[in-house]
C-alpha cells in the first residue's frame, strides 16, 4: 500500500483536477493513509505510524474533511494511549471530538466519543467518563444510513470501549461485564479484534480465580491467533505464555499451554517485555503522496 500510494496516487495527485474531483481525490487518499497507518502501528512499528497519521492529517485537511480529520486524531489518541502516554492520549481525543463537531454521524460520533471517555477514564474523571459513554451509546443508536468507511461503528467496539474505561476507574464488576458483552456480539470475521478481547477476558478472568473459564477463552484466543499477523496479538501471546506458566500442569491449563507453545513455534516468537518499544526498519524519507503532502517531512514518533 505504502508503494501504491508514493508512485500511483501521488502521479494522480500531480495532476490537474477539478476542484471538487480533488477533494474527493485528497479524502480517499486520506483513508488510504490512515488504514497504512493502523496497520504500521499494529505491526509495532509506532514512529513510523506516526509519519503516516500526520500525512493523512494534512491531507484530510485539504480535503476540506473534517470528520477524517477527527477520525485520524483519534487513532492517533489510541495509538499514545497504547503506548503509555495518557495525557497525549487525552489532549488527542478531545481535538477529535472538538475538530468533528456536528458533522459527523451518530456512529462516528461514538467512536470519538468512546476514546475520549477512556482517556478521562485514565485522569480519573469518573463524571465526565459516565457523560460521554451515555452520549456515544445514544449516537450509535442514530444511524442516519451514511455509508462509507467511517460510517459503522459496532456494537462490540463500544462495549471493548467500556470495558477499557472502566478498568481504568477501578470498577472491575462492571468492566468484566462489558468485556463479555464485547466478546459475545464479535464478527467472526473480526479475528483480531475477538483475539484481543478473548485474551483479556481470560486474564480477567485468571485475577479472579477463574482458571478453568480463562483457559476456555484463551482457546479462542489461540484460535482466533492462528490467522492474524499482529505485532499486539504476538505480544499477548507471550504475555500467555508467562501467565500459563505456573498453571502448566493443571489439566485445562495445560490443554492451552500445548496449543500456545505449537503456534509460538510456528510463528517464531520469543519471550520479551511487552513494554519495550520495538524499533522501525521501514524508512520513509523519500515516500510523498503528492507534491504537497511529503510523509517523510511530518513529525516523529510520540515518544
């Protein structure tokens, strides 16, 4: 994609077009940007990512778009949260919400607005948290029947949403009861997502005494895993791998121990700290998506 968008796009960019036709051009491109993006970040190249996220920034802007705009400032607000940096994290969420206003429609409308009540979930402010979360269930409720890609919010991600902003205020009752709900309404086709979630749960579910049920949520886990290439997903697989190791002689226990250490295996994985920063190898100094929108000119990592 990364190639797709320096040689192809930026040729039509370079062209002439219509105002209107370049617009539309500049906002696909934003999209375009943001999914490279995500999936840079999620394969745990985080400065990188960042350079991406500030392209798609500038070119939504130019795009006259500023419910992308918003969109991208909020993965950019997950992405610090991800990494530690909760102030950032917040100060992100809420120029996303702010840049969106009322434009964008109720389920977009839910996505910022369950990010924002995470990152006051984690400054402890339970009041605006309970504010917001209520807000964004009533905007995913409002559908207006936009299509597009930033047009579908589902239910799943507003509940995993919950159970983050909960989790952070200490309520873990209430935090163990969305994460379920989460779990339960995933796609199928939502591998990663239900991987994460899967894994989670059963660690939640392990703090509680609960190992039998962990084990049964660490199987879908390892199930869902056997499909994803994620640098987060492989760093909750060896996150497992220590968790299960004082259990690994117990019968249910041991079940999933045998399946984890198989796909470790097969994916070449080895124990690390999951908290220490994996350093990029891709560089960007010379990818432009357009004359106007040079990535490798954009700003560096959060850290």
């Amino acid at each position: 994609m990364a190639a797709y968008l320096a040689e192809d796009v930026s040729r039509v960019l370079a062209a002439y077009a219509p105002a209107p036709l370049l617009r539309e051009l500049l906002n696909s491109t934003a999209q375009l940007t943001y999914l490279l993006a995500r999936m840079t970040a999620d394969a745990g190249h985080h400065g990188l990512a960042q350079v991406y996220y500030h392209a798609a920034l500038a070119l939504a802007q130019d795009a006259g778009n500023p419910v992308m705009y918003a969109v991208v400032l909020r993965a950019m607000s997950a992405q610090a949260l991800e990494l530690g940096h909760h102030r950032q994290a917040l100060s992100l969420a809420e120029a996303a919400v702010a840049v969106a206003g009322t434009n964008a429609c109720g389920p977009t409308a839910a996505f910022l607005l369950s990010q924002l009540a995470v990152t006051h979930a984690y400054d402890g402010q339970r009041r605006s948290v309970i504010r917001e979360l209520a807000a964004a269930e009533t905007s995913l409720e409002q559908s207006d029947g936009s299509s597009g890609p930033f047009a579908f919010y589902p239910r799943a991600a507003l509940e995993y949403q919950r159970s983050q902003a909960f989790l952070a205020l200490g309520m873990r009752p209430e935090a163990l009861r969305s994460l379920r709900a989460s779990a339960h309404s995933r796609e199928l086709c939502e591998r990663r997502s239900s991987a994460l979630t899967d894994f989670q749960l059963g660690e939640m579910l392990l703090s509680d005494g609960q190992l039998d049920e962990a084990c049964n949520r660490w199987e879908r886990f390892l199930s869902q895993s056997s499909y994803v290439r994620s640098a987060r997903v492989d760093q909750s697989l060896n996150q497992l791998y220590k968790r299960l190791l004082p259990y690994e002689r117990q019968r249910n226990a041991a079940i999933v121990w045998d399946r984890l250490n198989a796909l470790r295996s097969r994916k070449g994985l080895r124990i690390y700290d999951p908290g220490q920063p994996i350093t990029p190898t891709e560089s960007a100094a010379n990818l432009d998506v357009g004359r106007r929108h040079s990535i490798g000119s954009c700003p560096a990592d959060v850290n």
